[in-house]
C-alpha cells in the first residue's frame, strides 16, 4: 500500500496501541507509532506499509508489519534510500530497523540489514530497558546512512569479469531456490544476467547486482522443473512478496556481492 501524506499509518497492526491478549507477562510493547513520530519529525514519511496476513482473530490488528519511510533529504538520481520498521505486537518477530534502497530505473526494493554496524537495529521484546535500546540504536542508523551512498558508489565502480558475473549469477539462483532440490531444476545463467533496460546494460557489480535481484524476485523468470514422471518442463518464478522471505534474500544477495566484488 503506497501512501504519501503528513499522516500516513492506515495499517491497523502498526496503530495498534497495545499487544495481543496471547503475548506473556514478560513480553514488553513497542509502539511502531513512536517511532514513526521520531521519523516524521526528521522529514521522513510513509513510502510502503504492509502486513501479514493471519487467520486467527486473536491475531489480526496485531501482527507483523512493515513500513518504508523514505525522505526527500537522502534521495538521487539513482533512487531513494530508505528506513524500514519491522514490528509486531503478537510477539511474532522481534523489532527491527534497517535500511534500504529504492532504486528508481526498475523499482527494485533492496533491503540490505547487515552491511556493518549501524545498519540493523534488532531488539527482542523483553526487558524494562527495551523501547530504550532501539530508541538508541534508531538514532545510530541516522549517522550510518551516508555509508550506503558510498557503498552504491564502490559498486558502479568495480566492472565484473564474465567469470565472476557467472559466479555470482550461479550462486544467486542457489540463494533463491534454496528450498528445491539442485538435481530438479535448471536454470540459464544468461536470462538471469540479461540486462532488461539500456541503463542496466553495464558490467559494474552495481548494474549486476540489481538486474540480476530484479530477475530472482520477480515473477517470470524461466527455468525448466524435473516433474515426477522424470520429463523437464517449463515453469515460471512467482514474485516474492513475504515479509520475512525477501529482506532475506535481499541480504544474502548483497552479502554474495560484496563477496564476489570484494567491495566493502
């Protein structure tokens, strides 16, 4: 859900003012609105938010969410580098703050939470000291912000050879059909690199890196699946919407191409 205005949170999971009627005695609340006011007094604002989906009634107006802030101050040319919070008040996953990159020429989403200290804020909810430390850890990824600009510019810096491109694509595809089993699917290294765009028809690990993301998470990208009769057919990728599969994803593939690039 894409929303721009001064009051942006319309998620009732995230607007929630306390936690779920399930959670222990021990489990501590963190309001998402606190810090989204902390954000929104910084000039950021609401870009995406979302939710899980849940059955249970217990749950609903209580679980998982995320939301994409995204600020005029930290936008380019290149796309707009973004906070994300991810919450829930059904003690489902820990808070997390993390950054990322909207990249603008294909829309690509990259949630990269690991690319050094101040990049992920990661706080269970237990503890009298809990809203504290990522209150605190909150204003450390504000001073760590300007580094990913210049980890972008490391990558559109450093051209792959054709055997690292391939290396990494090979990989790549692990990361995403990690739940199949090698010996039942293919796929062809060249779709996966082919650039789909003339301002991605570059060789830096940068361009790679994202053509290359945009392919394994979105939908349609061939590969031929072994069926139980023991004959190869033509299947497509589905997009990866998951709350917690793609932030995943996102960072294994960032962590490869650091790796493989030896940027960072």
């Amino acid at each position: 859900m894409l929303n721009e205005t001064l009051n942006p949170i319309t998620i009732q999971s995230a607007l929630s003012n306390s936690p779920a009627s399930t959670t222990s005695s021990k489990y501590k609340f963190f309001d998402s609105k606190i810090l989204a006011s902390s954000l929104f007094q910084k000039g950021w604002r609401v870009h995406i938010e979302t939710e899980a989906h849940v059955l249970k009634e217990s749950k609903k107006g209580f679980q998982r969410h995320m939301i994409v802030f995204k600020n005029p101050e930290y936008s380019s040319v290149e796309g707009d580098l973004q906070i994300v919070l991810r919450n829930a008040h059904d003690s489902s996953c820990a808070v997390e703050i993390f950054t990322g990159f909207m990249r603008i020429a294909c829309a690509n989403q990259l949630f990269s939470r690991n690319l050094g200290t101040g990049s992920l804020i990661k706080v269970r909810h237990t503890g009298e000291d809990m809203q504290e430390k990522v209150l605190k850890g909150f204003q450390g990824m504000i001073d760590f912000l300007p580094t990913y600009h210049t980890l972008i510019s490391h990558l559109k810096n450093r051209i792959l050879t054709h055997t690292e491109m391939n290396e990494f694509a090979r990989r790549a595809v692990q990361i995403r059909f990690r739940e199949k089993d090698p010996r039942t699917f293919k796929v062809n290294f060249e779709e996966v690199l082919k650039s789909e765009r003339i301002q991605d028809d570059l060789d830096s690990a940068w361009n790679v890196f994202n053509r290359t993301q945009e392919k394994l998470l979105g939908r349609g990208l061939p590969y031929f699946n072994l069926g139980k009769d023991g004959k190869w057919r033509t299947a497509y990728t589905r997009k990866i919407v998951s709350l917690n599969t793609l932030p995943e994803i996102n960072d294994e593939l960032m962590d490869l191409i650091l790796e493989v690039s030896e940027v960072g």
